[in-house]
C-alpha cells in the first residue's frame, strides 16, 4: 500500500510546512523532499525516517537529518493512505518542544473538523 504526503492548509489556505520548505536552502530541501517519498513509497519505512509519536494524539513524524540539521515534520493520517504534514520545525534539542506537538495537534484537530462540513 502506497501513502501520499498531503500538507494541511489553514482556513485562510496558507500552507505552514509548504511555507517552511520554501525558507530551506535547496540541498535541505532536496533532502526533505527525497525522505517524503520514501514515506509515500515503502510499506515499512525505516523509524530513523518516519515513525509514531508516543505521548501525542495519533502524531507521526517525518524525520530529516542533514550533516548537523534535524528537521521534523509533524503530522497524522486521514485513513490509511494519506498522511497530513501539519507543522515543520529545525530541531534544536534533544526532545520534540510541546509546543510543536501542541501545534501539530491543534492543526489536526482543525483539519478533521473542517473537512466534516
């Protein structure tokens, strides 16, 4: 079964990850790009690229590591084939801020409340 990365647009349609991927120099997001598709195209992508969240509402992130750069890009599925990158962020520490997670969550919560209408 094959997953298609889709982004989560705001009411007003502003895309935040597609926002973020475009600050990226191009090599990191190349890079960016290149670990989605894995996503998108292996059954079982390995957990140093993509992985579930504990301690979350049903959050997955997509894991991106360039040289020193970590990347994460935070997100949920909508069934079975769509994964929904609602938030992206450059790491700094060691664990994921709550505040992104918080986000992401948020994000989620206004997505699937949105597409019930």
């Amino acid at each position: 079964m094959v997953r298609e990365i889709i982004f989560y647009k705001t009411s007003g349609g502003r895309s935040p990850v597609r926002d973020f991927l475009e600050t990226l120099p191009a090599k990191q997001a190349k890079k960016a790009a290149w670990v989605m598709g894995l996503v998108e195209e292996m059954d079982n992508v390995p957990g140093q690229y993509f992985q579930k969240m504990v301690n979350t509402d049903d959050l997955w992130e997509v894991r991106v590591k360039i040289g020193s750069d970590i990347f994460r890009f935070l997100g949920f599925f909508d069934g079975p084939k769509w994964v929904v990158l609602s938030h992206a962020f450059q790491k700094k520490t060691q664990k994921t801020p709550q505040q992104a997670i918080r986000l992401a969550e948020e994000r989620k919560q206004d997505y699937f409340r949105r597409k019930k209408r």
